[in-house]
C-alpha cells in the first residue's frame, strides 16, 4: 500500500527499495497531507482504526505495522461520521466573570474557582478519545498549585522565566498556571512532531530559552535526556523536568502577590530566524485584550468554544482557553494532532457540543475543503455557531467564498464566518467585524494598486486582486496607515499599518534593537501593510514579503496560491519572494516550488507553466523559477511560509539553482527599479508640494475674509462673501465637493443635525450652506481670541457642556433664537476621531427641535477625515460627498419625541456615511 501511493504520487520513484524501514519523509518524500492520505486508506480498506499518535510518530512503514497490530478492528467502515460523542450532562448554569477589580490571571483563576468552583471548564479530547475527560476551575486551581509547589521545591524564584513544552492536555493546563503561580513567567514553546526529533528540535529552540533566561523547562519525558545538552547552550538552565515529577514534591502552596504590569508570559512569534523575539505581555495587557474581544462578540458563560488551535500560539493560548476561562464559557479542547490526523473531528466536536464560537487559521479551512469528502460531513449540524474566526495568516477570498457555500447546507450561517486581525504585540485580537455582518470582499484595480497603492474598486470583469476585509478596531484600540514618512494616509491607500491600545506590548524581551524598530512615538509598527475603507481593514502582506519590481509592488500571496494550484506542484509548498542580484541593488522575483516529479522535460515545462501564470497574474516574468524536491520550502511551526529564511537560503545558493543572470537583463531590472525610486521621491514631493500650496491657498484667503467680517455690515452679505471665500480654497486646494439635496432643501425653521468627520466640516457647511445659519459651539471656543472672534461674526451661539445652571440658561437662549426663524446648526456627535465611525449623538439639537416644533435636516458629510484627520494637519487631495436629506418632523414634544428625532437622523445619516456605528459598538445608543 505505501509502494502503490509512492508511485501514484511520484511515478519516477517507481524503481526505489521500499521496504519496512524506509523512511517516511527522508527516503519517500511523505509529506503531512501525503502522510494523512496514506493512513485514512489503511483505515479504509483494512477496517481498523488507528491510533492517533500514529499519524505523528510513524517515521516508517514498520511503525505503521505496530500501530494496525494494536489498533482494534472496527465493525464499522471507518468513514462513518460522528466519531466524537459529546459525554451525557445538562447544560450548564449561567455565570458571572471576574470584574473589573481583578487584574491578574492569577486572580481571574482564584475568582472562578471560588465563584464557579465546580462548573466544568474544560473538556478536554485526549488522542482517540470518543467522549473527552473534564476539569473544573476548582480542579485547575488544585493542580496547578502542586505544579507551583514543585517548581519552587525546585529553586524557582518569582520573576524566573519556565518554559513549557508540553502537548495540549490537563498537565499543560496546570503547568501554565502553576509557574504564574509560583511567581514566575511561563514561556509557551511548541513540542516537536515526533520524539526521533526532540534532539534536534530543542537545540533549535536554545536561542528562545537563552533568550527568555529559562530556568526550568517543563517537558515529556523523553525530554530529560537531553537536559545535559541543553544545559550547556543555555546558560542558567538549571533543569528539564517533568510536570509528573513537579507533583511528587510535598509541601503547602503559599501565594506570591502578583501585579497588573507584571509580565504574564512570553509570546515568542514562530518561525523567527537570528536573535528571537519574544513579545512581552503584561497581566494588564492580556486582561484588556480579552475584555475588548469579549465585549465586542459580547461571549458570555453560555457560549461553547471549541478549538484544536495550539496552546502555544497566541490564538489557541489567550484568544480560545484564556478567554474561556475568563467568560466561565465552556472550553472544548482538542490537540492539534487530532485535527491534522482528521481535520472532520474539528466540526464533528462543533456538532457534537453544539458550539456557538470556533477559530481557525485560513489553511485549516481550507484543508477542510480540500481533503475531507462530503460523506464525513453527512448529517452534520453546524448551526449552532454564531462565530467562526478566520485569522492568523493571509486570509483567502476563493476559502471565505467555497467553505460558506460548502457548508451552508449544514446550516452554517454565512455571516458566522468572521475574518480578523491581530498580532501578538497585541496580546492577539486587534480588528474585528461587526456581530452578523459577514465577511466583505473587496475588489481594486490590479495595476494602479502595484504601481501606486491606491486601492480603486472595479468591477467583477477588471483584471483585479481581492482582498478581505478584516474587521474594524476594537473598543480602546486605534489603527492608522502611514506611508514610508510616518504621515498618514487617507482611505484606500495602502502603506503601513500602526496601532496603539490597551494591550500593546513593551517591547521584546532582551532585545532592544527590535523593540526600537518596533515604535514610532506611542504608535507600535505592525510589519503589516494594509488599507482602510470604509472603517474596515483590508490587509495587503507584510512588509518584509513586499517584492519591489519593474516600479511595481508585488504581493507574493497570489501567486503563490496560483503556482500552488498547478496540477504537478505541491500546494501550500510555494514560496515568492525578492532576491537583490548579485553585485547589484536590483530585487529580483523568484519563484520556488516543491514538486515530486524529477523528469527533465517535465520539470522545464512545469517552469514554462510558472512563468507564463506569473506574467498573467503580474504582468512581469520571474527572474528565477526554482523547483525542488518536497520538504524544502521552510515554514514556521503554524504552517506558514517562512520567505526571508527561503530567500537566504537561497541567496546561500542552497537551494536549487542560482539566479539567471545576463548584463542586459540585470541593467533592463536596475532601470525599471530606478525608475521606481524616482516614482516614489517625487510622490513625496508632490505631496509635500500640495501641503504647502495649501498653507498658501489659505494665507492668501484668510486676510480677505477677515476684512469681509470686520466690515461687511450685512449678516447675509458677511455670509455669502465667506461661502465664496471657502469654495476658492476648496477648489484651489482641489478637494471636489459633490453635494445631493441642497436644491430641494428649505432651511427656513429648522435645525440642522450634521455627522462631524475633520476640521474641514464647518468649511464645507459655509462653502454650501446659501444662507446663514447658527453654528452651536462649545463655550471654550469662545475665549479664543481669533476662533471667538471668528464665530461671534459669523453668528455661532456658544454652549456650556459642564455648568448645568449655565447649561439650561444656553438651552432657553437657543429656544428663543430657534423661534425667530434662523436655522440653528449643530454637530451632535459633539467631537470627532481619527478614525472612521459615527459617534453617539447628544440630546440638544433634539430637544431644541422637538421642543419649538422644529424639524431636522440630516446632512451627512463624507470623505472629509480623509482629507484632514484630526490631530493632523498635512492634508491630502480626496473628493467629499455631503448629502443633505429630507426634513424629520416631530409629532410631539418632549424627551420621547426628541429621542426619536435623534433616532430617525441619525439613521438617516449613517445610511450615508460609509462608516462604522460606534455608538453601538460601544453600547452609548
């Protein structure tokens, strides 16, 4: 069976000696998916059910023999559905979470085992388990106190790093929370796929364990063997134990005082190459980072979450099991090795629990469409999920499109599919959707966006790239785009992204040059690039995989998909990137792809194949197309591509074969990224050309509208002379304003309700407005000495916000201004932010308006924060839209009648805005 499948994947392996102790990988080129094939048809045709731990541990066909000896025949076809059974209870009593005044996650565990003692917090799947084995708070609690009694009878002192490589089960539970409290700092790292490769895996991870200071690593058994090893790579590495052991030493836990802004753990990102960078997270951050996903998903103890995620990266650790904890919901936890032996048990534990959140890596639903056919699925119920998460790596259009529509007849809801973003400089979670949205795909114009970033919407016939939208930023949390300078950008143009929050680390342990990198002010740099549209983030790649070519910027992603796509090329196993030629400044595109085949013509037409899709998709050629051998391409422990170790790989030339390289073709590359440099210098140029052609369009018009206040008499005249001041500089500055129904509008005994976006607002309402209304201004403008000058002359009305004696006199003074006639303009919102989304909306224009029988007038201004953010005064070129709508009428007086005014408006204007309800996601409505 394992000779048919070589030659059914390789057919030029067809003459190898396979015998029982071939290797699996090294000799037969099995990869995972290889791997996994292989066994569900041993189970198939031989009616057995193998371990679990073979899919793992096998290396060679012999492994596999022991493993069907022992295994036990099973009277039904394997492909039967529903292995998983959830065990027999009753659901389970809503619960409270720790409140605000716990600070720690020593503290949030203490409170749920005191509060929630005896609630069932984790079920947990062991290896081939058909029902799963639970855990209560109390016995969390209860574990990982004689886990902290161990690790201090060991010579642990509070603040020592411990680090943890254990697999998904109670003992890495416990042990996670026995170093926190016994004081000291746990350090997740992943455990190796196999035991052959503990050796081998460990001395790769003694960098992260210099790194950290560990003073103890907690591991399986086999690990200890290779302590004395380690011991001398890893100075102050005092011993390998076993969480087994740790529980054989007596003693009494005494509790170590813990602090918000003690580090709770460290988070080191996978796949790092050089000196490691482990991301320092507070107990302050993490607890923060789980209350603003909480509260925007709004979990609660009645949810169910079931994750297979790794309980060493930041999404299974903090996002799945920490989170759970926190909200008293239902943990449902499987190891990752069930889910990649067979990924059907994911959503089998789904069903089987009726789980209402799930999250996943783009690959695994994508490997769910790919290798699972339809008849595991048969029955299958999936309608109890309100979320599904998507994050952690690029996310793709074509897996969001194929497993909504899949899936939906197993009353999968399409807008459960929720694609996010986060990092771990975040704790995890930075951008989410809105509750019930669903995913948005957006669609931009192929060559403007390689050639300049501007991300222009196309149709779906337009050459295009897709990108999907990934949420907007949680409550506390700000984003913003920047280009090379630090400036920000406007909407739908793609450059940095950089986020500030409640959560955001402090840099990286014992690395002060990334951590330096890492910050622009109190703005944290992601590594990302992306674009804003519409309040949403859409992110575009990283900024170390952006390839620089022929004056374009080329995202490796698409291609790589497309290359993987091809019928000889292993998929998941191509990796894109730039490469500088030799002797030069010039970036190269190479392309490398694992294959199996090994036939001359076969591989030069497969190369044809990859250059032809590459023109096709880029409209350039790759410089190098480089096949190779499977199990070559690098990759992080998550699956994902590891570009810049590939591309030092081969820029080492050990990989494949060198660049091609001919003078002409070299000098043809210098120009075209020449011409790319003087593309990007003279943008900056122009914009810092159009910055200061705005200073002087300004400075030109200020001093005549001043002498038009100081000396035209007439309110009228003053009015129409500044709005035709304000329309030259808006047509100077070329800011093109469209503006919808201010020809049918009547402002005669009204109030005016307007969203507030920039500075530019009031600007834009004097260029517009044909006759004079009220600005209502807070009273602090007032003592401004030109601003209140300004204002007074152009008749504002000026309001205290904090005196309510004061306050309620402002209210009669307006009343009375309302009843002579003359419209009375207020932004209700009262401020604006930088970033996109429509604030609640105060009271006062309301009930100015119901209590005079007034009506409102909703004017919605769109695309001025754009154009001038706040707290930004380097303006950039962008059209506006303001939409003036129809009058709302009050039937009554009142509060009751007021509150539905300022429903109806600002429904009104949010229809128009384009822009996210941050009202409701703050819960001020």
């Amino acid at each position: 069976m394992v000779r048919a499948l070589v030659v059914e994947l390789t057919p030029e392996r067809a003459h190898l000696d396979i015998h029982l102790d071939s290797d699996l990988d090294r000799d037969l080129g099995f990869d995972s998916l290889s791997r996994v094939e292989l066994l569900l048809r041993l189970e198939r045709d031989l009616k057995i059910q193998l371990p679990e731990q073979a899919y793992a541990n096998a290396e060679t066909p012999r492994d596999l023999v022991r493993a069907a000896r022992v295994s036990v025949a099973s009277e039904a076809d394997a492909g039967e559905a529903f292995v998983i059974r959830a065990a027999e209870s009753e659901p389970l009593a809503r619960a409270d979470h720790p409140p605000a005044s716990v600070t720690t996650l020593q503290g949030v565990l203490a409170w749920q085992a005191e509060h929630n003692g005896a609630r069932t917090h984790v079920l947990l799947y062991e290896s081939d388990a058909e029902t799963p084995s639970s855990m209560t708070y109390a016995e969390l609690q209860q574990g990982a106190e004689r886990i902290a009694v161990g690790l201090v009878a060991e010579g642990l002192q509070p603040g020592d790093a411990v680090s943890i490589m254990l697999p998904t089960g109670r003992q890495y539970l416990e042990s996670f929370f026995g170093v926190l409290l016994a004081g000291a700092i746990p350090v997740p790292i992943y455990p190796p796929a196999r035991p052959s490769q503990l050796e081998d895996h460990l001395q790769r991870h003694a960098k992260i364990l210099a790194n950290a200071e560990a003073r103890l690593l907690i591991t399986v058994p086999e690990g200890r063997s290779v302590g004395r090893l380690l011991s001398r790579q890893v100075v102050g590495l005092k011993a390998v134990v076993t969480a087994d052991e740790l529980t054989q030493h007596t003693g009494t836990y005494r509790p170590v005082n813990a602090h918000p802004d003690d580090t709770a753990f460290l988070q080191y990102t996978s796949g790092s190459t050089g000196q490691p960078k482990g991301v320092v997270l507070s107990h302050g951050n993490l607890l923060a980072n789980i209350r603003a996903m909480g509260d925007w998903v709004r979990a609660d103890s009645s949810d169910i979450f079931v994750s297979w995620l790794p309980l060493y990266h930041d999404m299974g650790l903090i996002g799945a099991w920490l989170g759970a904890l926190y909200y008293a919901m239902l943990s449902v936890l499987m190891p990752p090795t069930t889910f990649l032996a067979r990924p059907w048990r994911w959503f089998e534990a789904v069903h089987a629990h009726r789980a209402t959140i799930t999250a996943a890596p783009n690959f695994a639903y994508e490997l769910c469409l790919a290798k699972v056919p339809d008849s595991r699925f048969e029955g299958l119920d999936l309608s109890s999920l309100r979320l599904a998460f998507n994050g952690a790596e690029p996310i793709s259009p074509r897996t969001v499109r194929l497993f909504r529509e899949r899936f939906a007849k197993h009353g999968f809801e399409p807008e459960a599919f929720s694609p996010v973003y986060g990092l771990a400089e975040s704790a995890v979670g930075l951008a989410f959707p809105p509750l019930g949205r669903g995913p948005i795909i957006d669609r931009v114009g192929r060559d403007a966006f390689e050639r300049s970033g501007r991300a222009e919407t196309v149709g779906t016939d337009d050459d295009a790239l897709e990108f999907v939208a990934c949420g907007q930023p949680l409550i506390g949390y700000e984003i913003r785009i920047v280009d090379d300078a630090g400036r920000e950008l406007p909407e739908r143009q793609a450059g940095h992204l950089e986020f500030r929050g409640p959560s955001a680390t402090a840099g990286y342990r014992n690395n002060p040059e990334a951590t330096a990198r890492l910050f622009h002010g109190d703005w944290l740099d992601s590594g990302d690039l992306a674009y804003t549209a519409g309040g949403d983030i859409y992110l575009t790649g990283r900024v170390k995989d952006l390839i620089i070519r022929a004056g374009r910027n080329i995202y490796p992603y698409e291609l790589e998909e497309a290359v993987g796509d091809l019928e000889l090329v292993r998929k998941g196993c191509v990796a894109v990137f730039g490469s500088r030629a030799r002797d030069t400044d010039v970036e190269q595109l190479v392309v490398v792809a694992e294959t199996r085949t090994t036939e001359a013509a076969t591989l030069t037409d497969l190369r044809l194949q990859i250059e032809a899709l590459s023109n096709d998709r880029l409209g350039v050629a790759p410089d190098d197309v480089v096949l190779v051998p499977p199990r070559t391409v690098l990759k992080t422990s998550s699956g994902k591509i590891r570009r810049a170790a590939c591309r030092a790989l081969y820029e080492e030339g050990r990989i494949g074969q060198g660049p091609r390289a001919a003078w002409w073709q070299l000098a043809r590359v210098w120009l075209l990224g020449q011409i790319r440099s003087i593309r990007s210098a003279l943008r900056s140029a122009l914009d810092l050309s159009y910055v200061a052609w705005c200073y002087l369009a300004f400075g030109l018009t200020l001093p005549v509208a001043v002498l038009a206040l100081t000396f035209q008499g007439d309110p009228r005249r003053r009015w129409r002379s500044l709005g035709g001041l304000a329309r030259l500089l808006l047509r100077l500055c070329r800011v093109p304003v469209v503006v919808s129904g201010l020809d049918t509008a009547a402002f005669e005994r009204c109030v005016l309700a307007s969203n507030h976006a920039s500075y530019l607002d009031g600007l834009l309402m004097v260029a517009l407005l044909p006759e004079p209304v009220s600005f209502i201004v807070k009273a602090e403008l007032g003592s401004h000495p030109f601003a209140g000058w300004f204002l007074r002359r152009i008749g504002a009305e000026f309001v205290e916000r904090f005196d309510a004696r004061q306050g309620t006199a402002d209210a009669e003074r307006l009343s009375k201004q309302a009843q002579r006639g003359k419209p009375l303009f207020f932004f209700p919102e009262g401020t604006f932010t930088r970033y996109p989304g429509l604030l609640g909306f105060h009271m006062g224009a309301f009930l100015t308006a119901a209590e005079n029988g007034l009506a409102v007038v909703p004017i919605t201004i769109r695309g001025s924060r754009s154009v001038l953010r706040s707290d930004d005064w380097f303006p950039r070129r962008g059209p506006v839209a303001v939409v003036v709508g129809e009058p709302i009428t009050s039937n009554g007086t009142g509060w009751e009648a007021a509150l539905k005014l300022r429903n109806k408006a600002r429904a009104e204007i949010l229809r128009h805005v384009g822009e996210q309800d941050l009202a409701l996601e703050r819960g001020l409505s």
